[in-house]
C-alpha cells in the first residue's frame, strides 16, 4: 500500500536522543544524571500552585499568558512586548527557524552542540551550517562569523554551550555582534544563565537592549526545575518577539505550566540558593576530575563534558555499573549532569576506575 509521502527534509531530520532514565537494580539507588535535570523536588509552594490550577483542566489555558508575562516583565525590567513565551525553550527554537527562514536559507551554530538546534533546522527545511567547536570546547565564534552568507537569517550561540559546557564572555559576544550583518537574527540560547559563575558574563538584557536583532532564548527547565512542565520564554525587541508570538504553538504553555512558573519566579530566591549549591558540586566535581588527570573543560552549565571520542562508551558503562546513567554521544564525549551528592560521589568513583 502506497503511504502519503512527507516533505524530502523530514527523512534527514536527526533522532532526538533523550537522556537514559535510571537503570533500576536491588539494593541500589539508582540516579540519572543524562538530562541536565534540576536534582531537586519541587517547592511546595509550587506544586500547590500547580495543583490549584489542575482543576480548571476543562478549559483552555489563557492563551496570552498574561500573568506570567507581567511577572516576567517586572522580574527582568523589560516591557511586556519584548517576550514571547514557548513550549519549553524548544519550541523557541523551532518558532526562530519557522519564522525567520525560507527554505534553504541557513542557520549558523557551534558543533557540537544542543540536538534540537538540527532537528529544527531541518523540520523547517532550512540549512544547518555547523562551525565546529574550538579543542577546549568554547565556541570559534570568528569562524561562525566566517561562515556567515547572503543565505544566513539565524546564528545560534549556545551559552553555556550544551554539552561542552564553556560560556561566551560579554567582551568576545560583543566583538561579534558589531561583526554580524544586521538582517541575521542572533539567538543567545541561555538555557543554563543561572548556573554562570565567571568573569565578563553576559548581561543578556543589556545586550538585547543596545541590539535589535538579539534574541535571549531562557527556560524554567533547569534552574527553576520545571523540565516537566515545558515553559521558556524569549527576550528581544519587540519586533523579533512579535514573530516568535505569531508562529507559536497556540495554547503551548499550560495552564499548570503558567502556575508553575509563576510561582517559581516569587520563589526565585530559595530556588536559586539551589542554583549555588549546584554550582559548588559541579566546582567540586571537575575539581576532582581534574585532579584524576582528566581533561574537563571549563563547566558554567550543571553538566561537565569528558572530550573521550570513541571512549565515550566505556565511561557511560562504568557509570551505568555504579548506578548511574550518563549521556554518551557516541565518537565524541560523555555530558554527565551534576546532581545529588551521593550521586555525583558515584561518577567521581566510576571515572577513577578508567583512569
Ligand atoms: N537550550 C539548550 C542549550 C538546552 O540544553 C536545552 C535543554 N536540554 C534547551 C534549550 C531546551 O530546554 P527546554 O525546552 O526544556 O526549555
């Protein structure tokens, strides 16, 4: 039987690799550190919010989701027009390709980097540019300029880059920018903005102030610790945050969703108390990794990155071995998230072991 035959890009669309859930065996606490995942429960507070809003599951949620936009906009100091809220980051990512690209014009992004950047790309049938990533992990942001055409509407810096983990300072961001042509969106993915803990950060509201063609893709996934709930949220001028309003998914962010996040941002302190104890054990991990012999590059998300290559495999077992699960990327290096103690003491053990 002849089936109906989707567009030719759909076949080159890259599988999304989701991270391993925990492999659970008797008498040993299993732990996932494979998704970049916030280890901690949510606050009460907001799973009451959450819980509140459940009962008016019989309707739409607010399609505008007027609430969360006035405490985001009073949060960040920003005008309501400049946001667009999304269906988890991801789904800004894919509003970007589909609202700024014809098809076949290009995407410029570091390589490697976040999985859904191609995955996007390809479903809106544009064209994936891949600048490969500098040998410490940090972003060739002057080959991405290079790389730069007619063709090219997008530019994607990853920041913390997921999975290598550096960060791009202001001083080298805004070299770029004065460099790239102006019609070229530029997507600061900060996904990981809370976990930044280094000279020259990104003040990404600044920048997107003094740049019109800026755009700051943010997340309650992983600081905030909402990755179930899919909420993310851009901050650009108001013109590029218009057309991220227009091609989203109408009805994208739930109603328990929109609760969620904002009760998580009137909690913002306990949970970025979090955010700082995060970022010690990932200081602590890498030190200890580091004084293995390892070769970690620098860590500004809640991941670090063993650059193994075709070893990848052989960590992500010794890990799996102790009980917890890791991402491998296959040829390439193994992204091991920070999490609980006891399970971060657990990669430290199983790293030591290949050393
Ligand atoms: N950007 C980056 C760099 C990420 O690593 C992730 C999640 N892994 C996302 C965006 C998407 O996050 P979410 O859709 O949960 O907001």
């Amino acid at each position: 039987m002849a089936h109906p035959q989707p567009r030719a890009n759909i076949a080159r669309i890259p599988a999304y690799v989701p991270g391993k859930p925990p492999v659970v065996r008797p008498g040993v606490t299993a732990y996932k550190l494979s998704s970049n995942e916030n280890p901690y429960p949510p606050l009460p507070g907001v799973v009451e919010a959450a819980t509140a809003a459940v009962a008016t599951m019989n309707r739409y949620p607010d399609m505008g989701s007027v609430a969360l936009y006035a405490a985001l906009s009073e949060r960040l100091g920003v005008p309501v027009d400049d946001i667009a809220t999304a269906t988890g980051s991801v789904g800004l990512i894919y509003q970007v390709v589909t609202g700024f690209c014809e098809p076949g014009d290009e995407v410029v992004y570091a390589w490697r980097s976040f999985e859904a950047y191609p995955i996007a790309v390809t479903a809106a049938a544009a064209t994936s540019v891949q600048v490969p990533l500098l040998a410490d992990g940090r972003h060739d942001l002057d080959a991405m300029l290079a790389a730069i055409t007619d063709r090219t509407r997008v530019v994607l810096v990853c920041t913390p880059n997921n999975p290598t983990g550096p960060a791009v300072t202001q001083t080298e961001l805004d070299a770029f920018l004065a460099r790239v042509p102006e019609h070229v969106v530029v997507v600061v993915d900060e996904a990981y903005l809370e976990f930044v803990r280094m000279a020259d950060a990104v003040d990404g509201v600044a920048t997107y102030r003094a740049h019109p063609n800026v755009v700051l893709f943010r997340t309650f996934s992983k600081a905030y610790g909402l990755a179930g709930f899919r909420v993310g949220y851009a901050v650009s001028q108001a013109p590029i945050a218009a057309a991220l309003r227009a091609v989203s998914l109408p009805f994208g962010v739930s109603a328990v969703a929109q609760a969620a996040a904002i009760a998580s941002l009137a909690a913002e302190a306990e949970l970025l108390e979090r955010v700082d104890a995060l970022a010690l054990e990932r200081t602590r991990v890498r030190d200890a990794l580091l004084a293995q012999g390892w070769d970690i590059p620098d860590a500004q998300g809640n991941f670090v990155w063993f650059p193994l290559g075709d070893r990848a495999g052989d960590l992500a077992a010794a890990a799996d071995a102790v009980g917890v699960t890791v991402r491998p990327f296959a040829g390439d290096g193994v992204r091991v998230s920070i999490g609980e103690p006891e399970a971060n003491d657990r990669l430290i053990e199983a790293a030591a072991t290949l050393r």
